[in-house]
C-alpha cells in the first residue's frame, strides 16, 4: 500500500506551474522515506519533516493538555520548522543557480 501512495501522490502545484520548487518540495518523499526507516533519505529530500512532525505532535499534545506555556513551545517550533525549510530552500536554488553557470 505505501509503494500505491507513494506513485499516486499529488504532485506540487507550485513546482507545476512554476518549474521551481518551493519551500515545501519533498515533503512527501521525505515522509515515506521516513516511513521506510530511511532517516538520511528522509532528511535529504527535505530536512524540514522533522521539525514538522514534531512541531504537529507538540500542537496535539497541547490541545490535549493545555500547558501554561505550550503555546509558546508550539510558536518556537514553529518558527524552528519554517527556518529549516527557509534554508533549505535558499540552499537548493543557490545549488541550482550555481549548476547553471
């Protein structure tokens, strides 16, 4: 079932349209890598998952038990998911700008 949803996923509409990938591109190969044990494929295809599930975990856990200051933890992972995927970002069209010259 993992290899069906893995070839049926939905490709990026950003990347369709644009040709570009965006912050988010490889998110979904990262998952089911991740899926298959395959941390170093996980994080190459985009290093953000991580920060990503835990950040979703922590908004679960805090729903469910209302820490003082868990919104605050939510905000700093948060912030801590979107940079990561900033960088990476940033990091991948500088490799790709650099390739082209």
């Amino acid at each position: 079932m993992l290899e069906w949803l893995q070839n049926n996923a939905p490709a990026c509409m950003f990347k369709v349209l644009t040709g570009i990938d965006c912050p988010g591109c490889g998110m979904t190969r990262a998952f089911f890598a991740l899926l298959r044990g395959d941390l170093m494929g996980s994080l190459a295809y985009n290093p953000a998952l991580i920060p990503f599930l835990l950040t979703v975990t922590a908004l679960f856990i805090q729903l469910k038990i209302k820490h003082p200051k868990g919104g605050l933890y939510i905000i700093w992972l948060f912030s801590l998911t979107s940079a990561v995927a900033m960088i990476n970002f940033a990091v991948k069209q500088y490799l790709l700008i650099s390739a082209l010259h």
